[in-house]
C-alpha cells in the first residue's frame, strides 16, 4: 500500500511509511539501549518516564517531534475541535510467546478518560517479522499489501 487508506466501516486510519528508515532506527536504538521489563513477560518498555528517571533524557529528544505529527494527523483525521492531550509514550517490544488477549485502551476505570489510540509500528512484516500480528476484535488486521 502507497498512500493513506480509510476503512470506512470504522475509524482507523493507516499511513503506511510514516516514519523514515532513520526516525525507526534511531528509535529501535533507544529501545534497544534503554527498555526494561514490560507491563507483560516477555514485553519490553521503554517510557518518556523511565528515561527522565534513569538519567537518560537526551533520548526524549527523538521522541518528542514525532510524537507531535502522530498527534497532529490524528487530530486532522477525526476533526478535533480542540488539542489533545497525550497520556501515554511509549515502545513496546513483543518477545517470541508475548501475547495479549483481546482488549481496549480504556478497558480500566481509570482509563475510561481516554479516547483515542495510534499505533506506529517501527518494523513490517514479512521482512522483519514473521510472528504474531494485530488484530481488530471485528476480524480486521492491520497488515496491508
């Protein structure tokens, strides 16, 4: 897929080559140089938080500006009146045997503030990958050709 695809029957949005080689490289080393264990076995995290904690905040400085165009498209894509705010930042590493069952991002009561969620995935599959993919509970993957 070369450009921007819309799945009317629910709204998502998938931009393929958002990120150039270099931004998921760049992030890939940060992750690699700085993650720790996950929320899950197996899973491997690297925060906007754990880098400000662990004296690592030169690697915020990638973060931030891409963070910033995912926000913007999102908000261009649903027509956002006003600017979100962002709860959450973050790399997620999936281990071989990483699983998660199916869920939402505001499947807690403390979360039920949230209303959106961007993926942005740093690899492809297929070339990088051949494990698990993710799925939508309505059947719908988010692998493209």
């Amino acid at each position: 897929m070369s450009e921007v695809e819309f799945e009317p029957q629910s709204p998502r949005l998938f931009i393929p080559n958002f990120l150039s080689l270099n931004e998921c490289r760049e992030l890939e080393f940060i992750h690699k140089s700085s993650s720790t264990v996950g929320y899950r076995p197996i899973v491997f995290s690297t925060t906007l938080s754990h880098l400000i904690a662990t004296n690592s905040s030169h690697f915020i400085i990638p973060f931030i500006p891409i963070r910033e165009r995912l926000k913007d498209k999102l908000e261009e894509f649903f027509k956002c009146e006003y600017e979100l705010f962002i709860e959450f930042t973050g790399l997620i590493s999936w281990s071989r045997g990483a699983s998660i069952g199916w869920h939402s991002d505001d499947n807690r009561p403390y979360l039920k503030q949230r209303h959106f969620s961007e993926v942005c995935y740093l690899n492809t599959y297929g070339p990088d990958f051949s494990g698990g993919l993710f799925h939508f509970q309505d059947g719908c993957s988010d692998v493209h050709s």
